[in-house]
C-alpha cells in the first residue's frame, strides 16, 4: 500500500525458501491512526537449542509492547 513501510523481512533460512524476503513487519497509516501487521511462517520448524535457553520469549513480548503503543500513539518508555 502507498505509505507503508517495510521494517522486517523473512530471512533466509528462518523459513521454507519461497518466503525469503517476504515482508514480516510492516507499519503504515489509515485515516488519522497508525497500523501495524507482524506476520511469521506457520512452519518456522522446532526451534534450535540456544532458543530454549535464551531470553526470546521477553523480547518477543517486549516487542508486541512496543508495536501497540506505536499504533496507540503512546510514547516509548
């Protein structure tokens, strides 16, 4: 759509082949608001072990966080 912007792509490997560089992160505007989609393959297969001991799961949810307020309008913290 005109005005959007891509800030994430699919990269190599995180994925079957046919979605690399498929947008996975892409703002915009509509009427007065801003939107915000995050889209991720069904078939990211089982992650590897270093997931398992990593700290994903707080910078998953820290990202969420921040694309709501974003959309909302709320400053950063």
């Amino acid at each position: 759509r005109d005005g959007a912007q891509v800030l994430l792509t699919l990269a190599q490997g995180s994925a079957s082949g046919a979605l690399h560089g498929a947008p996975a992160l892409v703002t915009g505007h509509a009427g007065e608001g801003r939107v915000a989609a995050f889209a991720a393959p069904v078939l990211w297969g089982h992650p590897p072990t270093w997931v398992n001991t990593a700290r994903l799961g707080e910078y998953h949810r820290e990202l969420m966080c921040r694309i709501i307020r974003w959309t909302a309008g709320v400053a950063p913290r």
